[in-house]
C-alpha cells in the first residue's frame, strides 16, 4: 500500500494541502477533509481510502463553490444545483453538496420566495401572475410560492396596477376609448395581475375620454391612416378608412363625421 511520505501546504490556497504518497505528488486535499481522515506523514492508504478521499473533497470543493456563488445573494436550491451542473460537478457530489447546504442553512427554499416576493413588489410594478411565473422557473414549489405570495397584499396589487394604468394612459393618449381600455387590460394581464384585481384598479382610474378627446384621436389616427391609404381614391379609400378607423376603436358614426368634416 502507498505511504504518505510528505503533506505540504498549497503556495495559493492556505486550506488545501499537497499529498505525496511514496514520494510522489498524488492529491490536494481540504484543510477539513486532512483532519477527518487523519492524513499525517507515514500513514498507509488503500486504494479505496484514496477514493474516499478524493470523493469527500469534491464534496468540500462543491460546497465552497456554492457557497461563494451564494455570497452575492440569496438563491434557490434549483439555481444552486443548475450553478454546479455548469461547473461540471458529479450529480452524485451535487447531492451531497445540497444536503449539506441545507444543514448549514445556506439554503431554505420558503425564505427564498418571500424574500423574492417583498424585493419584486417592492422594486417593480410586477403582479403575482408573473412573479409565480418566475418563482417556478426557479424551482421553488406551489406551496413556497403560494405562501410568499401572501406577502403581496391586495391593496399593494391594486396600488401597482393603477401606476401602471396611469403610465399607459399617459403613453397612449392618441387611442380611441375603446382601444385604450383594451390596451389597459392587455398591460395589467402580461403584467400578471388577475381580472379581479384589473377591474378594481380600473374602477379608481378615470380612463374616460370626452367628446374633445375622442374627436383629437380620430384625427390623430386618421391623419395616419389616410397617409398608408392615400393610394386608393374614392369608394375604396372611403370603405378602407373606416376598416382601419373601426377597428381602431372608434364608433361609425364618430368615423362618418370625420369623413364628412375632416379633408385629407
């Protein structure tokens, strides 16, 4: 059996350490794994000893990787493992690696999700649907994440859909009534706020447009459809800018008097 004839200490790394068997460099070892396996000068080692060895390291090593990896912020047992994976880590080792992760209390998927919860609707305008949507794509569980959510009050929901509604009007003043309602149900919904929760924010918001506002937006999207249709003449010009104009949003008789009152 090979015998240690000398450990010495990595000239970069004060926690690792060099082991020559029969004068021979063989492995670097954890500070941590040298102490559990007793390795001292002399000593004999088996081939399954070495083995040993070698698996506990990389075990050491997985944990000091995610660890580090860790250090910069919270993060899910999924983005932890999917982390190793790129560092061409035994899924044997990654195994072990999380257990221990879990012991030492780097890892509590539950804490993670509501401290995501709290960040997203703290620092954006996101709604439940979409954070659930990433919390998934994160690995964390139905449970988890129905739990988190409950941090995310109703009234906060509401509170961030209307900035929303507020934002878009702004953006999209040039819309008829009826496409501008239509684009703010299209905002709040990718944004992943409910129907429950869209309905109560709009009941707070005055989206309304009086008949100076209307008639401005016909104007608006006339003028541009009129330049996209200038081509055609007569009946056909007349019969394609009420398409385009009513399905822009805008009632026909609205449309009719544009035609009538506007010269293009």
């Amino acid at each position: 059996m090979p015998i240690i004839t000398k450990i010495s200490i990595q000239k970069n790394n004060s926690e690792r350490y060099n082991i020559f068997l029969d004068g021979e460099y063989a492995f670097s070892v954890d500070e941590e794994v040298l102490a559990r396996f007793q390795l001292t000068k002399g000593k004999e080692l088996t081939d399954f000893d070495i083995s040993e060895i070698d698996y506990e390291d990389d075990i050491r090593k997985g944990v000091n990787t995610a660890i580090h990896y860790l250090s910069y912020r919270m993060r899910s047992e999924k983005e932890v493992r999917d982390y190793l994976k790129q560092k061409e880590i035994n899924e044997m080792v990654i195994q072990e690696v999380i257990h221990k992760l879990y012991n030492l209390k780097y890892l509590n998927d539950l804490e993670f999700a509501v401290a995501y919860v709290r960040t997203q609707m703290n620092t954006t305008k996101k709604g439940p649907g979409t954070i659930k949507m990433e919390l998934h794509e994160k690995g964390i569980s139905e449970n988890h994440i129905n739990q988190a959510l409950q941090e995310y009050s109703k009234e906060q929901q509401i509170e961030h859909a209307k900035a929303l509604l507020e934002k878009t009007i702004k953006q999209n003043k040039k819309l008829s009534e009826k496409s501008l309602k239509q684009k703010l149900d299209q905002t709040l919904l990718r944004k992943g706020f409910d129907i429950e929760t869209i309905h109560l924010a709009l009941d707070e918001i005055d989206f309304k447009k009086d008949e100076s506002e209307e008639w401005d937006a016909i104007v608006e999207q006339g003028e541009k459809a009129h330049r996209k249709l200038q081509k055609y003449s007569g009946y056909e010009y007349e019969q394609r800018m009420k398409q385009t104009l009513y399905r822009k949003g805008f009632p026909m008789e609205l449309i009719e008097k544009f035609l009538q009152e506007y010269s293009l």
